[in-house]
C-alpha cells in the first residue's frame, strides 16, 4: 500500500510539472480564458463555449480598443492582459514537419520534430492516402500531413509552437530553375490541386460540435459576404474546430527568386486569363474549396501591375466571394512594406496599409501596420469597420483552434505530449514517404535491386552520400534523426568503402575523384550520391544551369569508366538536373531521383537498392535539358509560341526535348494495364450549364430552368481499368488516366493533360480491376483566351499511361441524334 501511495504521488508530482510545462512559456500562456483569468473575464461571452464562435469572436473584437486592434494586425501579436487575451505568433512553418520559424523552438521538452521528405518528393509517390497521413499520421498523401499536425498540436501543448502553420506552398513548379520548387507538388495543376485539399483537410481535421471528425463535403457552402455581419452565414465554418489552421501560398503566380536582375521583391507577373484560369490560380480554388483552408498568403510579385496582397478582385472578389474562403489572409513577410518602398505602388506607408485592407488582406507579416495603421486611420485613408472585419477573420481562426476555451489539457487534443513527437510510427513513416517517392529511371539489364549474397563489398562516393541536413532541404526543423545514405546501406553490406569525391556540392577541386574511381574498382557494385543542395536551389536562390555542379559529372564517368562492376547513379535534389550524359552512358546501369528524402532517406534508399521495397515514384515535373536556360525565367505564358519559338512550359504544352517526362518511373517488376470499360460516345451539358457550374463550382446555385436538364453535377461516366502484375515481385503501379482533347496542341489546348491516378499495390502474378469516375465539366473542360471553361464537342481520347499504348476514344455531343 505505501508503494501504491509513492507511485501514485509520483505520478501526481509528474502530471502536475508537465501540465506547467506544457501551457505555459516564459510565464506567458498560450490559451485564453484559463480558470487562473479573474470571474469577471471568463463571464464574458467571447469566454462562453455555449455560444456560436462568430458571436464570441465579435464580442472579443468589440471589446478592443483602435490601439489594441491595430497591434493584433502583425504576425507577433501581442497579449492584452486586460483580457486575457494571450499572445499570439502567426509565423510557424509545418512544411515538411514542424520547423524552424518565428513561433516554434526546439529548445524545451521537445529537442526535435519528424522530418518527412519535401512535398516535391512526397507527391511523387502519387499515394493520397500517404499525403493525408504526414498531415495526420495514419493513411499516404494523407498520413504525412495528419503526422506533422499531431506533432504540431502536441508542441503547442508543450509551449513550443503556436498553431497556425503557413504550409503547404502550392506554386505550379512552372521553371526548373526556380528555387523553391522543391517545397511543392510539382508542375500539374490537377496533381497540386489534389495535394494541397489533401494536405489541408488531413492538418486541419475539423471537427464539428456535433458530429465529431465527420468531414463535410465542401460544395454548398455559403459564399462569405464581404462585409462583417454577426450572423453565421458570415463564415459557416467559423463553428468547425480546427486542429491547426493551414495556410495556402503564395498567392498567386510566384514562381521567381531572383533571376537575371530581377528579383521576386520586383518581378511583374504579366499572365493571362487563360493561364491564371487554366494553371495558377487552380490550387488555391481546391485549397479553399475542397480542403476547405484556413488561411491564404498573398505573394511578393504583382500579378499585371498590381501587387497580389493589394489586389481586390484577387482577395476579395475571388477568394473570398467566389471561392468561399472561410479564414484569414496573410501577406508574406514585408509584403506590405515593399508596396510602397520597392515599387512605389503606393504613395506612403500609410496608403500601403489602407490598400491591403481595403483589397482583404487581414494580417501583416512585418510591423508596417502596427507602424502606420494608427496614422492611416487619422488621415482617413482607411476607416476603424475594415479594422474590424480583419479582426473578426484572425480571431475567428483561433476561437476555432480552440485558443479561447480554456485549459488546453481539457480539450480534445490535450493528451498529445511529447510521446507523440518523433514517436517510433512517425519515424517510419518517413522512411516510408520517402520510399514510396523515389522513382526509378534506368535498370539496364535488371542490374537492380541487389541480390544481397551478391553484394558483399560495396562503393559509395558522391557529394550526397553521407549527406544530413541535406536531405532535409529547406524549411526543416530539427529532425529526430539523421539516417544518411552511407549509414543505409553499411546495414546491407559486409564491407562499404566510402570516398567522397567531391569536397562538397559545387565540387570545384577534382582532387578526390582519382581516390574515389580506385575505390570503385574493388567492389561488386558501385553506388554514386550525387546532385545539389541548398547552396544551389532554395529561397531566393534560383538555378542559372541544369547541369550538375563543378566536377561531379567528372567524377560520374572517371568512377563508371574505371569500373567493371554495376554502377548506380543517385540524384539527390528538388528540381530537374540534365544527366543526359549518363542516361546514354551504358556503363551506369541504374538511376534514381530521390528529391530531399528527409531525415530518414538513406534507409529508404538502400531498401530499394537491395529489393527491401519496390520502387514505384513518378516524376511529378518533366525534366528539361540544359537548352532550356535559354529560354527566360520571366515569362509566364505556359503555351508555346511557335513564332518566338518559345517552346511552353510543362508536359501539358512544352513542345521540346526532354531528358525525362512526367510521369516517368520504373519498377522491378512488370504491369500490364488495359482499359476494359469506357463509353464512345456521351452527352454533354449545355453550354449555359456549363458555365453556370464553373461560376458555382456547382449547379446547385443555377436558375430553375436548367434543373430538368442534364448538369454538370450528375453527367458522369465510369471507366474501368484492368491491372496485372506479371513480375515475380510484390509492387505499386501508378495508373495515370490522360485526356487528349480534340483540338491538342491548338488555340490553347493542352497537348493532354492528367485527368485522375490511383496508386495500387498487387502480389506478383495477381491481377485487379480499378475505376476512375470521369466528370468531363471538371475532369476535360478547356480555358478559353478569356479564362472561360468549355467542354468542347469532338473526339477526347482518354490514354492510360504516359507511353499513350492504351488509348480509348469518347466521342462528345450536346444533342442526341
């Protein structure tokens, strides 16, 4: 019984120190409306959990006063004692895991967080449920993000993090050159649009009072007025919970660091209708739409003149009351500050804060509101009521973040503490991400995967084979672990001899290339880590070559030419490296891409090297030839031009050579894929249909008279897909269903472009059958020269694969004859 009673004080001792540790930082708590608040604080109704969150998110503003609410305009905002209200920092960054950002520390209980590879990697595994789980950790597109958000929440419960994250970054990765193309999905405006709902829904999961986790579906939703209104049709998800609030960027048509002297501060984005309607904007429609954000961030650029974060009919007209965007709208950091002093967009720095607010811009990242906001208000170029309707939109995000009832630990997410960061599964799940990315692009001659009996003494060289913080790229925390290439494969290998090459990435001095190619020569197998880092691509930072650095192509052939044994080149990096030299080159038998494979990337690797796991990555962008850099990073038109002979940009137009395609990737095993259901012919909606669902996203909203007409909504058809495994192994096939439209490669047509994918696993020798439902309004629709939609009669030819060998042919017509 004494030993009862010592453990159970034990436990009591160690419930009540975490409890301290984990709401409170520096003294300064993170919630509001905490039992330690005085009576008359809690009584009031911004406190009362009873009441809808827009009441007590317009009680808690009105209680304010101008100063204190021009203070709450920046991403520091302060507390306000009086009402308890904490303070708050908006910055936090959770792209890949939770990171390194204004709001988050790794010095507390929890020295590290899951580092999972770069979104550029995790979209190539084209696995929904995958990138569903790094947001929440349990199924692929899916799992990573459910991952980082529990991690994210449990830190916040530590006192190390806030819980509004501006990830993910859903850019079209337009140019290979750009440096921040490894923080996104890739090039395909459908593939990033899936993505980003994807990542959205699985870090926010919102929660409904009363029905628990159940998702809603996102069509119906009111569209948001935009003006401040205390009913909840102002915002009908300002009642749905939130386990952290996510934040689309950059909005929209960035794509430029610094290039040829012009910088992402000054660059003028001129784009057309049809491609901002077409590729741009489209992420950002699905993000608020179908993962239902939080949160949106203008870019630095101007977008024809204009700068996004000033630019009404992008804010307001379009997020807001087209889209139906129900959170906050951030600017990037400074964004408002340049508006005036780098482009003289703005007369002052008081005209800079009354045009962002003015346009729907609801949070600063900088000081210059909290400058100037006062000042602006005294002169009148910006009225007290717009204040108001920023406030309603920041605070409305942390009612729902649960920031305002009370004692965290007594709240659905509570118990999530430092067990569950870099927790075993987590760790795990990244080596799993960065497997299922990886993508093969050479096996001459099956040379791969190793026979582990085979492979006794095994080479290593390259600049990225025993690379850590490399792996991670950029926008990282502090990993849990590093598993690096060399410590992967020493686990496969009785003997691994390591020499390096290279002194590092740019590889100027070839000095170890004659020590690595004799290393080389007395192994079974050699395997070389090459590619670039972030002192060749990152933020601010884009490419000027797409060639490998310095010596390493050098250090490529010396090593294959001396060699008499399988060599395998590796390429670590985030966007396209022309490696046509060794494509061709038939004494490097494998290849693989395996983007910044995060904290556990060199145990995926050599997993896949020796058949531990099957490769079955795709590449998520076309990888261009070094010709390419001729053409200028600035010029945003995605169609070719053919008297400029300017070639277009992506699989969808580019008319030139390509090193590889999207789409491409092997595996170590064979699929055989047919299309054994698909109708030739189908009616299609009137064009006044159309275009009433393109304005709604749906027809719901469309005059009576179209309702005993077929809409887009319900016109549909179904095609089914015969998949075999005809190999002697276990692996995943990534089906990737194309439409060719009538008109390819014409007036704006896309040469063809991604309709759906599923990724499916099958034993060897086993066989399945696979459905993708086609809706042709949203699935084949065309962008017009003025950013209308139409879906087009004539033949659409639907092709499975990216070898265009399976091709099946639907004839569409508007009128039955």
């Amino acid at each position: 019984m004494a030993a009862w009673r010592y453990l159970a004080f034990l436990f009591m001792f160690h419930h009540m120190i975490h409890r301290f540790q984990t709401f409170v930082v520096q003294g300064t708590a993170l919630h509001g409306c905490g039992s330690d608040l005085d009576a008359s604080i809690l009584a009031m109704p911004f406190c009362n959990t009873s009441i809808p969150i827009g009441e007590r998110t317009l009680d808690l503003v009105s209680r304010l006063t101008l100063q204190e609410k021009i203070a709450q305009l920046v991403n520091t905002a302060p507390e306000v004692i009086r009402l308890g209200i904490p303070r708050h920092e908006w910055w936090n960054e959770a792209l890949h895991g939770v990171a390194y950002s204004p709001g988050v520390t790794f010095t507390g209980p929890a020295s590290g967080a899951t580092s999972f590879p770069q979104p550029i990697l995790t979209a190539s595994s084209f696995n929904m449920t995958l990138w569903t789980l790094v947001g929440q950790a349990r199924a692929f597109f899916f799992r990573v993000p459910q991952a980082i958000s529990t991690e994210g929440r449990a830190m916040y419960n530590l006192g190390q993090s806030h819980l509004t994250f501006w990830a993910p970054n859903i850019n079209i990765f337009r140019d290979p050159r750009w440096g921040r193309g490894q923080e996104t999905p890739g090039e395909d405006p459908l593939l990033t649009s899936i993505y980003a709902s994807t990542f959205v829904r699985a870090m926010q999961e919102i929660r409904y009072s009363d029905e628990g986790s159940k998702y809603r579906e996102p069509f119906g939703v009111e569209l948001v007025p935009s003006e401040l209104d205390s009913s909840e049709e102002r915002s009908p998800a300002v009642g749905r919970m939130l386990k952290t609030s996510v934040c689309c960027k950059h909005f929209t048509a960035y794509d430029v660091e610094n290039w040829d002297g012009t910088d992402r501060y000054h660059f003028n984005a001129e784009v057309s209708e049809q491609d901002l309607e077409d590729t741009y904007n489209r992420p950002f429609q699905s993000c608020v739409q179908e993962g239902q954000a939080s949160s949106m961030m203008c870019s630095y650029n101007r977008v024809n003149g204009v700068p996004t974060c000033a630019n009404y009919n992008l804010l307001t007209e379009t997020a807001r009351n087209t889209w139906g965007l129900n959170g906050y709208i951030t600017s990037d950091c400074d964004a408002v500050e340049l508006i005036y002093n780098a482009v003289n967009y703005a007369p002052s720095a008081e005209d800079a804060v009354a045009e962002v607010l003015m346009a729907g811009l609801d949070l600063n990242c900088g000081s210059t509101a909290a400058n100037f906001g006062q000042s602006a208000v005294d002169q009148g170029k910006v009225n007290e009521s717009t204040i108001d309707r920023a406030l309603f939109d920041l605070f409305s995000v942390r009612m729902r973040l649960g920031e305002f009832d009370g004692e965290p630990e007594y709240q659905i997410y509570g118990s999530l503490g430092l067990d569950d960061i870099c927790s075993q599964y987590h760790k795990e799940l990244a080596i799993e991400a960065a497997s299922q990315g990886i993508v093969l692009l050479k096996n001459d001659n099956s040379v791969l995967p190793f026979l582990h009996g085979n492979i006794k003494k095994l080479a290593l060289t390259g600049p990225n084979a025993n690379a850590t913080s490399s792996m991670l790229g950029n926008y990282a925390g502090a990993p849990c672990e590093y598993i690096t290439p060399l410590q992967g494969l020493q686990s496969y290998v009785d003997i691994l001899y390591y020499e390096p090459g290279c002194w590092d990435i740019p590889c100027q001095d070839g000095g170890l290339i004659g020590a690595a190619a004799t290393t080389a020569s007395s192994a079974d197998a050699v395997v070389i880590v090459a590619g670039i880092d972030q002192t060749q691509e990152q933020e601010t930072l884009d490419r000027t070559s797409l060639l490998l650095p310095g010596q390493q192509q050098n250090l490529i052939e010396t090593v294959a030419n001396s060699s008499k044994v399988p060599v395998i080149l590796v390429i670590m990096s985030g966007g396209a490296v022309d490696i046509t030299f060794a494509k061709y080159n038939p004494q490097i038998e494998g290849i693989l891409w395996i983007g910044y494979p995060g904290q556990g990337g060199g145990q995926a690797l050599a997993d896949i090297l020796f058949g531990h796991r099957n490769p079955g990555g795709r590449l998520p962008v076309t990888w261009y030839p070094e010709s390419f850099t001729e053409v200028s990073m600035t010029d945003m038109n995605m169609k070719p031009n053919t008297s400029s002979g300017y070639p277009g940009r992506s699989y969808r137009f580019y008319t030139g050579e390509k090193v590889y395609s999207f789409g491409d990737g092997l595996s170590y095993t064979n699929f055989l894929s047919t299309i054994t259901s698909a109708p030739s012919r189908f009616l299609i909606p009137s064009l006044e249909q159309q275009r009433c669902y393109h304005n709604f996203n749906s027809t719901s909203k469309c005059p009576k008279g179209f309702k005993n007409e077929l809409t887009c909504d319900n016109a549909s058809f179904e095609v089914r897909v015969s998949v075999s495994n005809q190999g002697v192994r276990r692996g995943s096939e990534t089906l990737m269903l194309y439409s060719v439209p009538p008109k390819s490669g014409i007036g704006g047509e896309p040469l063809k472009q991604l309709v759906d994918f599923q990724r499916i696993s099958l034993d060897a020798y086993s066989s399945t059958d696979v459905g993708f439902e086609v809706f042709p309004c949203k699935h084949l629709s065309s962008v017009k020269y003025d950013g209308t939609k139409e879906l087009v009669e004539g033949i659409h030819t639907l092709v499975l694969g990216n070898k265009d060998e399976v091709a099946h042919a639907v004839s569409f017509v508007t009128t039955v004859g």
